[in-house]
C-alpha cells in the first residue's frame, strides 16, 4: 500500500468536509470580530439564497440575441459565423428594444418561466468601483477606477463573490454572502453548519468574520466521512479518533486543525442518517452534475428547515464557459444544461411548496468580447446578463440590453462596459433575505457610489 497516497486522500477529504478555511485560516476567522450592525431575522420566515456559478466567463451576448431589423443586422455583422438565429421572443414589460430580444431555443424553459413572471433578467451587469457610462451608453469623461485585473479568472471570481475589491478595508478574505449571514441574527440550532452549503469546495462567497461554508459533494452525503473511505481507514479509526478526541496540542495551529476536522467528522455523523431518510421528490431532472447539485440542495433545504433554521445560502456550479475556441459546438449544450437545471430547481421548489421562500441566481466572472476570435470563439470581455429566478421574484428584464455607443466598444476592444453594478444586485437579493437597507452600505462598500447611502436601492426584483 502507498502510505503517501493514502495520508494525501485522508488530508484532502478531511480539508473538503471541513472547508472553513477558504480565504481565511482558522485561527483567523476565531480572532475577526464582525463589524457590520447586526439585524434580526428570528422570527421572520424560512429564506434559502442559491448562487448557480457559471465558471469560465459565460457569453451572455449569445444566450439572449435581437430578433429583427437594424439590431439584429448589428449583431450578425460583430457575430459573424458564431451569430444565433431563431431566438424565442420575450416581452419585457416597460421596455422597447429596438429589434427585440429573445432567448436562444435550447433555453426554452427559461423563456417559459420569464414569461410567466418568474424570471429576471439582470442586463449588462459586472464589477466597477463607480460608475464609467453615462445615460447616453458613452464612457464618461476624466479618469475614473476600474477594478483589478479584469481579465483574470481567477481575480474576477474572486471579485465577484467578495463583492468588493481586493484592496478595501474591512473586507479582508470576506465574501458578501458570509458579510451578509455576519450581520443578520437568526433563530440558529445546533446544526448551524447547515446554513452554508458549498458544492463548489472551498470559495469567498460564503466566508465571512464568523461564518464560513461546509463543502460537499454530490455522490453521497456519507463521503464526508473521511474516516469510512475504505478498509485501512476504518482499522485506523479508535487511534484517528483518540487523536482528535482527546489528544491536546502546544502548537496553536495543530489544535486548530484537529478541532476542524473533529467539527467536520461530527458534523458528518450529524446529517449522514437523516439527509438519507429524506425521501426524493417526483420532479424531474435533467442528467448532469449542475442537477445532481441542485437536488442534494432540495434535501438540506427541507432537513435546515425542520431543525429550526431561518436562512441557508448555497452555492452551486457548472464549468467549461471558457470558450475561446469552437464555441459553436461547446456553448448551446451547457446553456441547455443551465435552462433545464434551473427550471426543475423551481418546479421542486413549488412541489415542496416553498417556491416564494427560495431564490437563486447566476454569477459568472465576466462575459465575452462581442467579436469572435480566429478560432470561432470569444475572448474574455467584461460586462454580461445575469439571471434572478424564483417565486418571489417579480419577474422582467431589469437594466441595458447592448445600448453602447461603438466608441465606447473600440475603447474597450469589443467588451461591453458594465451599466449595473454587482453591488446593485447583489443589495437586492440581499434585502430580500433579510438585510435591512442599512447593513447593505456597511456589506457592500462600493454601493454608495451608484446608490446615496441609506436611499431606496435603484433595483428591486422582489416589489
């Protein structure tokens, strides 16, 4: 037997179920104090708050496309051979876009649900530390800052999911949705773990002062044991636990480490036997890993729920929107994905009758250039279209659909400027979950810059 391999395997397991040192180390996030004035949700109702990451940079310019006219004219000639033809048409109450605009077919679910009132669309949506277009879609005069490194991966989903910039102080390696759960005081249980779900391992999103997430993956619920992996482990188990159990350490950071995997292991056996006795719903699902994700969320959802908590928060994911080559064979298929996947998270949703309860919506680290490169495929751009979906959600298109001047494309080598800000849309969903209109200024630092501190947020999916 490898010794190296197997030590390697128990590590990484034990690192996934304990995911509570995504940005910060342990003994860091003991020592933060939450900063944020705190607001109560006790005695409010149930909330669950589902971010669906489409990593890699999704092309949001060819999931909702002009149907006719100059518009679409424009669209074919930047598109050229990776254009889309044949959108499904929506009609987005309060807004006349010249040409139109519809959904591509494979996302024909989607359409149905926009249509129906339950889906938002948030337009030309990404990061920005002020904002840099005007009214009449040109850049604004003088020198105004950009975020960070905007064509990074790795930044920008960071940036996304800090919902701040890197350098601002009081952030530290905090993201909004653990900033958010810092601030808001609910009717906890024991089971508090619960309130922060990963399918995505260890990520900034959900890390805040005193709360981080607890990662899962979707093959059973059991595999967080690591103690139950396979035979070697399990003859190993009374001297694993002992070490864990009882054994004290000198070094402060041994001790820490030993108690997170101690939590993870407890909490394992804590949710191992009831997530099992959950019984499936009657909703179908689409084959893929987005949707395996989604159906092991319906189970924590009705298990959070009946152990008492008010709010859970869940990140799922799918990847390979990467697309700088062959686009045209790779995009239509995980669009699909996406569109199907989402549906049925909602028709569940309404099955376990908790669809004015539950919310998700889609982050991606930038969208596309609107020209395509040599290899028929899109570079890395900026700004894109975003997706709010649920029963509470008052549905319709919230923002700009391609309104910039060319001039303000050259500047910015075919990328679209960001019109909305992620703090924009982020301070919607976050009032909604609670958040009352003053803990959304101290949560997102930058919102003052497109919103007066205090004053009624400029988007509201929700009234």
């Amino acid at each position: 037997m490898n010794t190296n391999n197997t030590r390697r395997q128990f590590m990484k397991k034990a690192l996934t179920a304990s995911a509570g040192v995504a940005a910060l180390s342990t003994m860091e996030l003991g020592l933060m104090k939450s900063a944020f004035a705190q607001n109560s949700c006790a005695n409010g109702e149930y909330k669950a708050l589902v971010c669906v990451f489409l990593y890699g940079g999704n092309d949001s310019y060819n999931m909702l496309v002009p149907m006719r006219g100059d518009a679409l004219t424009d669209y074919q000639g930047m598109r050229g051979k990776l254009a889309r033809n044949d959108a499904l048409e929506i009609y987005p109450t309060g807004h006349n876009i010249s040409g139109g605009i519809g959904f591509v077919p494979e996302m024909q679910s989607l359409k149905n649900l926009f249509d129906s009132g339950k889906l938002a669309i948030q337009g030309n949506v990404g990061t920005l530390v002020k904002p840099l277009v005007g009214s009449n879609g040109k850049l604004l005069e003088g020198i105004i800052p950009k975020p960070l490194t905007l064509a990074s991966h790795s930044a920008q989903a960071s940036t996304w999911q800090r919902g701040a910039e890197s350098n601002q102080a009081g952030i530290g390696g905090t993201g909004w949705s653990g900033r958010m759960m810092d601030s808001l005081i609910c009717q906890q249980t024991d089971d508090h773990f619960l309130q922060s779900i990963s399918f995505g391992g260890q990520n900034l999103w959900q890390v805040g002062a005193n709360n981080r997430p607890y990662s899962l993956d979707t093959d059973s619920i059991k595999k967080i044991s690591m103690f139950h992996k396979d035979n070697e482990l399990r003859k190993r188990l009374p001297i694993i636990e002992n070490l864990l159990q009882n054994q004290k350490y000198e070094n402060i950071l041994q001790q820490a480490y030993a108690e997170t995997l101690k939590r993870a292991e407890n909490n394992a056996r804590n949710i191992e036997t009831d997530i099992d006795d959950i019984t499936d719903l009657t909703t179908e699902f689409p084959e893929g890993g987005l949707s395996e994700q989604f159906k092991v969320v319906t189970k924590l959802m009705r298990l959070g729920k009946s152990r008492g908590l008010k709010r859970q928060v869940f990140l799922v994911g799918i990847g390979g929107f990467d697309t700088h080559e062959e686009q045209d064979k790779r995009h239509s298929g995980l669009l699909e994905n996406v569109s199907n996947s989402l549906a049925s998270f909602y028709q569940s949703t309404i099955e376990m009758g908790m669809e004015e309860n539950v919310t998700s919506f889609t982050m991606s680290e930038f969208g596309r250039n609107l020209v395509p490169n040599e290899s028929l495929g899109t570079d890395h751009g900026w700004a894109g279209h975003q997706l709010i979906l649920g029963g509470a959600v008052k549905g319709g298109l919230y923002g700009d659909i391609l309104t910039q001047s060319q001039e303000t494309l050259d500047n910015l080598g075919g990328g679209l400027v960001p019109t909305t800000a992620t703090e924009e849309m982020y301070a919607s969903l976050a009032q909604w979950f609670g958040l009352n209109r003053a803990n959304c200024d101290d949560v997102f630092p930058n919102l003052k810059n497109f919103v007066d501190e205090g004053k009624a947020l400029n988007i509201d999916y929700f009234t």
